[in-house]
C-alpha cells in the first residue's frame, strides 16, 4: 500500500510554473472557466499560453468546493481533452504547464472527483499522450509527467493501461535520475501502479 502522501500529489509548487505571459494585462481580471478553455483552441500563440498560464494558476490554488468545481466545468467545456492534445505541441512549456494542469485536475488533494477527470481522459484518448510523456529528456517535462502518472496510476485501469505500455519499466529506469524529485515522483508512480494491480514491486518487470 502507498503511503498516504503518495497515493495523490499538487504538482503546482514543484517548480516555478513556467512564464508564458509576455502581457499579463491581456487577460481580463477575472476569466472564467468557459473563457479560458476556448481559449486553448485559439490559433494565436499568445492567447493560449495565457489562458494555460490562468488556469495553471486557478487550479494550484483550488481544493475543497472550489476544486471539485473547477474539476467538473474543465470536464464539463472539454478542458480535459484539450489538454491532452496540448502535450504534442512542440513548446517544453506548454506540455509542461498542460501536465501540471492535468496532474492537478487528477488529484484528490484539488478535486474530490478526481476519479471522473482520470476517467475523462481514458474516453477522450488522452492517455497515450500522458504516458508518452514519461519518455522524454526534457527534466522538467519528465518531473510533472511522473507527478501526473503518480496521481492517474492510483486508479486500476490507468495502472493496467501503464503496464500495457511498459511504463513500469521508464519509471523504475527514473529511479537512479539525478534529480531527486523525479525519483520521488517515479517511484510514487510504481508504488501506485503495485498497489492498484495488488503486485509485488518485482513482479512488475515481468509484464
């Protein structure tokens, strides 16, 4: 079994969310979700990394009521599903604040009903993209790509469908990383995907 502060991880003070605000004053005081999720399918550049650099902000502050809310509007206005496609931009950045963002929305500690979002992104095709992620060389990408992982692989068919993928085998390579958080977030995500699939550690090689 993981331990309690394992099992669900904010991802939002891991490290300084990225600056993709060139002109903070373009976005109005207070944007709403609807706002800020349609802005993610904008052709301009600015105003997406705005509106990912918002909602970064909205949801690392969110827990309780608020949380659980903003949990269902991203579902509710498809945030979920275009957060994932965001993971194939080519900017470090914008997949970078993308997993920090989806990470958040999957954690217990941001929202209660995170079991729906985790959910979500099986429906929407999403989880290719995640775990795809796991795979990269950028430190900073890796690190909010296992924090992700940790808090989706909490839930059996995320666990399962890391296994399916090989995943287990990335994060136990994650786990000699020079950088001491990805090994945390790595072996979180090990000891998730052992809980949820009731495995021993080693017998995870074996799939």
């Amino acid at each position: 079994m993981a331990h309690p502060h394992q099992a669900s991880v904010s991802l939002g003070q891991l490290r300084q969310i990225p600056n993709l605000l060139d002109e903070p004053e373009r976005m109005p005081d207070a944007p709403t979700v609807p706002v800020l999720v349609a802005l993610l399918r904008s052709s301009d550049e600015a105003e997406r990394d705005d509106a990912l650099a918002s909602l970064a902000e909205m949801i690392d502050g969110a827990f309780g009521e608020d949380g659980a809310a903003l949990g269902e509007q991203m579902r509710a206005n498809g945030g979920v599903a275009l957060l994932s496609w965001l993971l194939a931009d080519p900017s470090p950045d914008v997949q970078q604040m993308s997993l920090m963002i989806l990470g958040n929305l999957c954690s217990d500690s941001v929202d209660s009903n995170s079991s729906a979002t985790k959910q979500s992104l099986l429906r929407c095709g999403g989880a290719r993209a995640i775990l795809s992620c796991v795979h990269t060389e950028d430190p900073a990408v890796l690190l909010f790509a296992c924090g992700a992982l940790q808090n989706l692989c909490y839930e059996r068919d995320w666990a399962e469908l890391a296994v399916s993928y090989d995943v287990q085998l990335r994060l136990e390579a994650l786990l000699t990383h020079e950088d001491g958080m990805i090994v945390r977030y790595a072996s979180g995500a090990l000891q998730n995907i052992t809980r949820a699939l009731q495995l021993e550690g080693d017998e995870l090689s074996e799939f």
